[in-house]
C-alpha cells in the first residue's frame, strides 16, 4: 500500500508539474524574446526627437551611442546618402520599403531580428533606422528560467512523494502491527493483542482481532475445563477397579491400572494449565529407552527380537513427556498390533543434522496402503495405527510426522522434532 501511495503521488505530481511546467517555459521564453524586442524598439524611438531637430552624423552618432541597443553596435540610421552607426549590410528591398512606402517592420536574418523604422527628419526627408536583435538578446534568461521552473518541479514532486510515504507508514504501520499481532495469535499467544491507533478503519480492525482473541481464549478456556471434568470423573470408577484389581492379587492389573489413573491425572494438569505458560519440555532419549523397556517384557513373551538406541546426551524437545510417551506407546503398539508375533523391532532417538528424530522401526511387511501414509503425512482426521496420536504430538512441538521404509524391511516412523532452543 505505502509503495502504490508513492507511485500514485508521484504520478499525479508529475503530470501537474508538467502541465504547468511547460505553458510557463513556453510564456518565459516568450517573455524574453518580448524584452528584448521592446528595448529595441524603445531605443530606435529615442533617436526620432533628434532626427526631427537635425541630420548631422555626428549628434546622430552620440545620440545612438546614448542607447542600449547602439552601444553594442546594432543601430543603423540612413539619412539620404549618409550612413551613421552599425555597419553590417542591408537588403535594398528592405530599405525601400522602410523609405518610399514609409512602413515599419521586422525580418528574420541569420540568428537575428532586424526591426526598421522610418522617421521624418526636420528637413523633411525621411530618414531610416534599423536595429538588429541576436537570438541570444530574444532567449537571454531563458535558460535560468527554465532551470528554476525544472528545480519547482522536481521540488513539489519530492515533497508529494515524501509526504505520501508519510501517509503511507501512517497506514502501513498501524497495519503491521495488527498483522503481527494476528500471527503471534496464530502461533498460540493467545495472551497478546492489538493496541489502539492508526486509521480509524485499521483501528476497527485491530479492536475486532482483539475480541475474537478474546473469544477464543474463552472457548479454549470452557473447553480446556470440560475436558479436565471429564477426566476428572474417570477417577471414580478406576479408583473402584484398582481396589478389586488388588483384592484379587492381580499386580499387572493393579500396575496398569495405576498407569492409567496417572494418565488421567496428566490429562487433568495438561487441561488446567494456563494457556500462556511456558510450555513443557522433556528429554526423549529418556522417554525412549524406558518406553522400550516396558514393552520389552511383552516383546519377549511373543519372542520378538528388540533394541533400543539412544545417541549419548540429552535430547530435550518442546513436548510434555506424558505425549512423548504416548506417540511412543501408539508406534510400538503398531508394531504388536500389525506385525507376526517374532517379528523385531528397534527404538531409536538420535540427532538428525539440527533436528531430534525418535523412531520405531521394525522388520514386518511394511505399510502397503497409501491411504495410511497419506493419512500420517496429513494430518487428516481419523484413527487406526496410532498415526494421528503421533503425528498431532509431533506438530505440537513443532515437528513432523515421517513414514518410510525402514533398514529392518518393514515400516520406519519417526518423530522429527526441532530442539526446544529452537523453538523458543
């Protein structure tokens, strides 16, 4: 908008300064040529009143030397047969016609205007007096003022620009600045907002995303408590199924159970936490090798060959631990659920160039559906494979879900992640 402004400005500015620009170089150059034309003029009917009183050539001579046109020798007077004063020729057509027809004229010479004037002297004869103009008396000053009309021009357009950029940042501005507010809400700073100013119209503008941020806060906020209610009232009866899980001496009932409660307590905080917080962030390496030790007592019962690796140091990601754990939880159970029992597998978590890639790979027969992959890639809504649990927590941590073949022959998917310095 501030460039179209600009280029609108200094379009319009343009042609009015050329409009006025030029018809005012036309009048000054005009102007001038009349100027010199006149003092001319001027001059050649001051040497009449001393035609009038006498024909000797030398008061002519002083007379003619008196003016500003005879001084730099440009007057001619003829009186009979004498000739006083600029000696450059004359056309005898022209000086008859000066003389016997008693006309006054001008003509058009080589780069000059002649002007001829007749005069009747005291004895009553009739005398001749010319006076030549150079084109460089009719355009003197010309130039200096076209100069000074070009430097009025280019002036008022710079002003015009300079003023329209102005206007331009005044609008721009107060626009940015709704427009990052409007971004940053996007990225989830739900706590940020536009201030007032600018245009009455951006103003608008900026108060309606201030109360649709505040709407929305308000619905995350209903909608963050139903869900902690929710859960909340799950507590009841897994506290009732874990007191019969005990009473009936079932340790991996009651061990599972405890899981889940811990699960639904998780829910609960994650629902309750403020929405501007710091969000958290957990090791993944860690997350991985314990994971892959608790599913490793299941693996060994169906015979299924597994390992673990970790790359040494920490690998902190943008991502609660209790959603580390449960993407981990949905792409081994992938693996249980959509292999042969005896089929190994491998959780990895190790630096990738810049990011964080933790990944289950195993040696089954592979994902054969395009369906399934696009759906992982996607986003799409849907369930099966445990691919939207671990794609949503990747993306929540900035990251993206990967599916591909894996160096066992089977399926590899992976959680690329940016490192949580990254992402803050």
């Amino acid at each position: 908008m501030r460039r179209r402004l600009v280029a609108v400005a200094l379009a319009t500015t343009s042609l009015v300064a050329v409009a006025f620009a030029i018809p005012l170089a036309l009048l000054a150059r005009n102007v001038a040529s009349d100027r010199a034309l006149t003092a001319a003029e001027r001059d050649v009917a001051a040497l009449a009143p001393v035609l009038a009183l006498t024909t000797d050539p030398d008061l002519i001579g002083a007379a003619i030397a008196r003016t500003d046109t005879g001084a730099s020798g440009r007057i001619t007077v003829w009186t009979g047969d004498t000739r006083v004063g600029d000696p450059a020729p004359v056309e005898q057509a022209q000086y008859d016609l000066a003389r016997r027809e008693r006309l006054s004229f001008s003509t058009r010479g080589d780069a000059e205007t002649a002007l001829f004037q007749p005069v009747l002297t005291g004895t009553g004869d009739v005398a001749v007096v010319r006076a030549r103009v150079p084109d460089a008396e009719l355009h003197r000053g010309v130039r200096p003022a076209w100069a000074a009309l070009a430097a009025v021009a280019a002036g008022l357009v710079a002003a015009a620009v300079l003023i329209a950029d102005a206007l331009g940042r005044s609008v721009t501005r107060p626009a940015n600045r709704v427009a990052a507010v409007a971004r940053r809400l996007g990225h989830g700073e739900l706590d940020v907002r536009a201030g007032p100013g600018g245009p009455p119209e951006i103003a608008d503008v900026a108060q309606a995303l201030n109360f649709l941020a505040d709407r929305i806060e308000a619905l995350l906020a209903a909608e963050r408590e139903r869900v902690a209610d929710l859960s909340h009232r799950l507590r009841t009866p897994l506290t009732a199924l874990r007191l019969e899980a005990e009473a009936a001496d079932l340790p991996a009932l009651t061990a599972g159970v405890d899981r889940l409660h811990q699960a639904v307590t998780d829910l609960i905080g994650e629902a309750r936490r403020p929405l501007a917080s710091t969000a958290p962030t957990c090791d993944i390496g860690a997350v991985a090798r314990e994971r892959a030790e608790y599913w490793g007592a299941l693996a060994d019962e169906q015979g299924r060959p597994w390992d673990c690796h970790v790359t040494p140091g920490a690998l902190i990601v943008t991502l609660p631990a209790s959603e580390a754990e449960a993407a981990l939880d949905a792409l081994v159970t992938n693996v249980f659920s959509h292999t042969p029992e005896g089929t190994s597998y491998r959780v990895t978590a190790d630096r990738d160039g810049p990011d964080i890639v933790a990944a289950v790979e195993d040696a089954g027969p592979g994902i054969a559906d395009p369906a399934v992959i696009e759906r992982g890639r996607s986003g799409a809504g849907s369930s099966g494979l445990g691919l939207d649990i671990a794609r949503r927590s990747a993306e929540a941590a900035g990251g993206r879900l990967e599916i591909g073949p894996s160096p066992l022959g089977g399926a590899r998917i992976a959680l690329r992640l940016p490192p949580a310095a990254a992402t803050t």
